[in-house]
C-alpha cells in the first residue's frame, strides 16, 4: 500500500487525543503505513483511518502528527 503522509502539528495543540511516540505506535506489515509530514518515516500503521481519530504521535525527529 502507498503511505498516507500525516500533518505535522504544535505540541501544545495535543490537548484530549491520545499521544503515542513512534516506538510505542503498533506496526502491522499489511495495514497502511502512515508517514511523518517533516522528515516521512513511516511513524504508525492502521487498517483504517478510525484508529487514528484521536490519536498523536510524536515521531522521533520530534514532530507532532495527526491526520
């Protein structure tokens, strides 16, 4: 599957979603590998885009993502 590039935010806009850090995010080789908007490692994989509803990862260049 092609990456989804996700969009890089302020930390301070993190608020109520749950923030994950890229090493604790789950990776699955058959779902969708979803990227960093700064530098574009692969930060968490999902079958779908509920997963990550309210969810941030922090990536470890240290830029906040969200979709």
């Amino acid at each position: 599957m092609s990456p989804v590039q996700m969009r890089t935010i302020p930390g301070l806009f993190v608020g109520r979603r749950t923030l994950l850090t890229a090493d604790q995010a789950p990776r699955d080789p058959a779902a969708t590998p979803y990227v960093c908007g700064a530098c574009a490692d692969v930060v968490v994989t999902a079958t779908g885009r509920a997963a990550l509803h309210d969810v941030v990862v922090k990536c470890r260049c240290g830029e906040f993502n969200q979709l």
